[in-house]
C-alpha cells in the first residue's frame, strides 16, 4: 500500500499562519476525515491537496507529486487524479446537469459516448436522471451538492476531497 498523501513539517495559511509543522500521512485506501472549528485550517490544508495554496514550509506529496516543487503542467496531471466537491459547488451555470458530470471527462478528451454514458450512470446513482437536462439554477441546493458529488467521482478519482 503506497502514500496517497504525506505531509512533514507542513505550514500553511494567508496573512497568518493557520497550519503549523503539520506532520501526517495517508495511505491509497484510507477514508480521512478532517474536523474541527470554522477557521481551523480545513479548506486551507484541501486547497493544499490541488496546489491552490503554495506551502509556506515543510514538505507535501500528493499522489507522488511534490506539491512545493510542482510545476504547471505536472499540476494538471495530478488534478486529473482528483475528484473535489467544493462548498459551494462550483457547477457551471451556463451547462446542463448532465454536462457538468461529463466535464472532467471531456477535458480528458474522452468520446462523447464515453461521457455520456458515465454522466448516465451517476445521474442514476445519485438519482438525479430526471434532472439531466436542467442548469443548476434550477436545481434544490441538495440537488446541486449531489451534481457536484457526481461530477467529482465522473473521472474515477485516485483521490477524493470534499470541502
């Protein structure tokens, strides 16, 4: 079993420090949760995880890749093995339901068939196929999260964060 992600002496955080010398390690099947109080670092250390928050020192590796020395191009290729649900979701509100699950598909450059079929089955799961065709604005705000859960898992993640 190989480190999914491991942290040493990991510090983050914007104007003041939020996560001091955090030290930690998670293997490919483990199922992590993080709590703690609102401002406490969560969001800040998943930001972390897809190299939207640069260190402020210490060492991060995710998925193999070594988030203090990563470049633009290997950044791409470590958030095509991420699956993210966001907070506030981040649907695109110009697309159909359906097309925001096919989207990290069709950035792939997977067949139109391909996405179609994989949005079908998670419409399904999520039992939002009745819903295929409707923008987001149109959706219940629970309807929303479970579009956002199954965009996430379109691409079959090797990692999963979920804000």
């Amino acid at each position: 079993m190989s480190n999914l992600i491991q942290a040493h002496k990991l510090s983050l955080g914007y104007d003041e420090l939020v996560i001091k010398e955090a030290s930690f390690t998670f293997k490919d099947d483990d199922f992590v949760f993080i709590t703690g109080k609102s401002g406490s670092g969560k969001s800040t250390l998943l930001k972390s995880f897809y190299g939207d928050l640069e260190l402020l020192s210490g060492q991060l590796e995710v998925c193999g890749s070594s988030m203090r020395k990563i470049g633009n191009s290997e950044l791409l290729k470590l958030r095509q093995q991420i699956g993210i649900i966001f907070q506030d979701y981040r649907l695109i509100q110009e697309y159909s339901v359906e097309k925001n699950v096919m989207l990290p598909l069709m950035i792939k450059g997977y067949s139109k068939k391909v996405c179609h079929d994989q949005a079908s089955k998670l419409l399904k799961h999520v039992n939002l196929t009745f819903k295929a065709d409707k923008l987001p604005n149109q959706l219940s705000g629970g309807e929303q999260q479970r579009v956002a859960m199954a965009r996430a898992l379109a691409h079959n993640p090797k990692l999963l964060l979920c804000d």
